[in-house]
C-alpha cells in the first residue's frame, strides 16, 4: 500500500492550488491524481477570455502552475474507484495497475459536472448528434471537430452563451433555447446575441428530438419545429461529490472549487483550493 500525507483527487484549478499551498505550508508527501494526461482540467479546453488578466484557460492554467513544486508527486491518466473511512482510497490506471493509498488528508477537487440529456424530461429517440456542451467545447478546442450545423443549444448559461459564439464564429447557424424568460450568462458573455445572428427563444424548452440514426430537428414545448443536426444540452453543472457521499463529514476530508459548490469565477475556485491545502497541512500537524 502506497501511503501519502495529502491526497488530492482532481488537477484542475482547485487542485493545483491545493497542492502549492499545501506544500508551502511545509507538506512533503502530497499526491495529486487526475483523470487527464496533463493538470489543468477544464481550462485546457477553455478557448475564451476572461479568467484571470484576461487570460484563456491554458494562459491561466499555465501562470498557475509557475513554480509549481517538483516534490508534489503528479499521477496522471488516473481514476479513484473509491474513497474509504479508514482513509484508503483505490486508485486505477494503465501506468498504475489497481493500488491501494492511505492518507492522512483528502482535498476533493473534482469540480462538477455537466447535466445530460437522460436527466431531462425530453422525449423522442436518442439519435447522434446530442452532446453536452463542454465536451463540443473539449472536441472544438482541442480536437479541431466541430459539430455539424445547424446547431440548437439548449441552455443560455455562461458555457451555453460561450459554445454558441464559437459556432457562431465559424459561420455556424445557432439557435439558443431557454426555459426561463431571459437570457442566464454574465453580461460579457451575452454580448455574442449582439455580435453575431444568433436566435434566442426564452419562456420555453425542448420537449422532444427527431430523428432515427441522426438527430433531423427538435420540437420545444410551445410546438415550434427547429430543423438541426446538432444538439448541445447547456443544462447547467452538478458538483462532483459521488466518490464522498456516504462518508459524512470527517475532520480530514476538504471539498471546495467546483466540487463544493459551481462557482462563476476561477478566482474563488483558486482561492478555495489555496484554503484547503492550509487546512490540511495544519489538521496534520495537530493530529496526535
């Protein structure tokens, strides 16, 4: 069995934050597990601006990780199957093989994740061509692929509002379905509905998707027919807590980011990674 004193499960913002601070806090057994080849989570996929100094996610990713401790022990490409009471938790990966780790401290830095189609009452059959808008963002901005037009985005979030304007960009027609009765994302996001002819339709939401093989239109709930050969469901985010929920709240277990609660802002996420891994340090040293 492997044995650290902090683990952190999660190298996105959170986490990377998580694991400077703890280790200028005087920590020198720290293991940082993330599912991706490379830290920095879902900023890597950000092409936008607007965190930090105007910064895009892998700018800002990339000043976050200046100076980041060498003695921090990274493992990537690594899934946590689950996180016990005695404190273990098992870890699997290719280069890992399935191991069992003790530790003294666990930071969740999981963030959150996106609501599917599946949780919503849509009907219709289940065609290609439905995905959750942050993986068309992680397929547009790191892969190059972008989805087949016309697109419906399903949501007018601040992800929802981002996604459409890169469509958009790219010549893309885009139509934005929203059941509330305005738009939802910070107003710097909403200035792609001015900057680009992208139709918005508030006060309803879509109630079913056509198509056999591949998505052909979708059909909101005050009976409008949108032909399209792409949905995005922008549905919202749930916090990633799964892997903690029937332990309670132990003294040596800290959420925070995304996994605590969804954030509009990196900077609190940043910030409350930074506090965790104080926490954690400070839990050790005055454990008996």
């Amino acid at each position: 069995m492997e044995n650290c004193d902090i683990l952190i499960i999660g190298a996105g913002a959170t986490g990377i934050a998580a694991a400077k601070s703890a280790w200028e806090s005087g920590c020198r057994n720290i293991l940082l597990v993330d599912r991706k080849q490379k830290m920095g989570g879902v900023l890597l996929q950000c092409a936008h601006h607007g965190f930090g100094k105007d910064l895009d996610g892998p700018e800002y990713t990339a000043k976050l990780l200046e100076n980041f401790p060498e003695g921090v022990k990274f493992l990537p490409e690594v899934t946590v199957l689950s996180v016990n009471p005695d404190k273990t938790a098992v870890l699997s990966g290719k280069l890992i093989g399935k191991v069992e780790v003790s530790f003294h401290q666990l930071i969740l830095a999981t963030g959150c994740r996106e609501i599917p189609m599946g949780a919503l009452p849509i009907g219709g059959t289940r065609p290609e061509g439905v995905y959750t808008a942050g993986y068309a963002q992680e397929l547009l901005n790191l892969h190059g692929i972008a989805p087949e037009g016309p697109v419906v985005i399903l949501g007018s979030g601040d992800l929802g509002l981002v996604m459409a304007k890169h469509l958009a960009d790219r010549k893309i027609p885009v139509t934005m379905v929203e059941q509330r009765e305005t738009c939802g994302g910070m107003a710097k996001n909403q200035r792609c509905l001015k900057e680009f002819p992208i139709e918005l339709l508030c006060g309803t939401t879509i109630s079913e998707v056509l198509g056999e093989k591949k998505l052909e239109a979708v059909r909101t709930a005050d009976s409008r027919y949108i032909p399209c050969k792409t949905l995005l469901i922008a549905a919202g985010l749930r916090p990633e807590q799964q892997l903690v929920r029937n332990l309670g709240n132990p003294t040596w277990l800290h959420i925070c980011g995304n996994a605590s609660k969804v954030h509009p802002m990196v900077e609190a996420v940043v910030s409350e990674g930074k506090q965790a891994g104080i926490l954690a340090v400070k839990n050790i040293e005055a454990a008996p």
